[in-house]
C-alpha cells in the first residue's frame, strides 16, 4: 500500500535512501551519501510531500515530491524488480501533471526506468556537489 509519510517513517526511509543510493551510484563513494544523511533527515524530507510504499508493516520504498519535481525515488535493494517503482510513480503521476526530475547518466538502470515511465530528457547538467553529469527528465501527462 501506498500512503503518506509520517515521522516514524524517517529511519526506513532514511535506510532505503542511503542503501540505494550507494548500490546505485557506485561511482559516489559512500562516505559522500553517509554525509548527507542529516540533511535529508532534518531539510529535504521535512521540505517535501513524500509517500511511502508499505508492505507487512515494513517500508519498501519512498519517493519525494518538492513542487513539481520529483526529488527523490528509492526502493529497497532487497525488493528492487518487484514492481514496487512503477506502483510508487503510478501514484506520482495521479498527483501532478508535470514532473520534473533529476538522474546521474550513469544510473543507467534509473535512467532506463524513467523512459519506460515516459519522460524524456530535456537538458544535461553537471551536479554541484559530485561534478558528475546529471540528466534533467520531464514528463507531461
């Protein structure tokens, strides 16, 4: 099921973000994203309307929205091809028109993902924090 986030939430979330993130951008090394854990915890999921994915009492996956962008989407490794993304972005598009988002290019897996999802890449950027290339994807339902 999916629901919205409330605070006890905050350490699964903050575990999925973390372990995703590391598995999916193995070229970021992990202290970087260990790092920015205390944002994430006390600005940008505090900052953003965020929804979880629950399944057995345990949260499988999140995803952010901060206005139109989509800030943030993790599924567990552990639970990743399960079809819990495409349930999460479902809901994403019942909520906004418009939606804007930002992956690393070497996300391949991810970038391939919200192609099968229909956005498409308008602009390449480079990420002020790590300097690595980032796509800007945007779709338009």
């Amino acid at each position: 099921m999916i629901r919205e986030f409330v605070a006890s939430d905050m350490d699964s979330v903050l575990r999925i973000w973390l372990e995703s993130s590391v598995k999916a951008h193995d070229f970021v090394d992990r202290a970087f994203w260990e790092s920015k854990l205390d944002d994430m915890r006390n600005i940008y999921i505090p900052a953003s309307e965020t929804y979880v994915y629950e399944s057995g009492r345990e949260v499988k996956g999140f995803f952010s929205l901060h206005g139109d962008t989509l800030a943030a989407m993790f599924v567990a490794p552990g639970c990743q091809g399960e079809g819990i993304g495409q349930q999460l972005m479902t809901k994403v598009k019942s909520l906004r028109k418009r939606i804007t988002l930002g992956v690393y290019k070497e996300n391949e897996q991810a970038v391939e993902f919200y192609k099968r999802c229909g956005f498409q890449e308008v602009s390449e950027r480079r990420d002020s924090h790590i300097g690595y290339a980032e796509l800007v994807m945007q779709l338009h339902s």
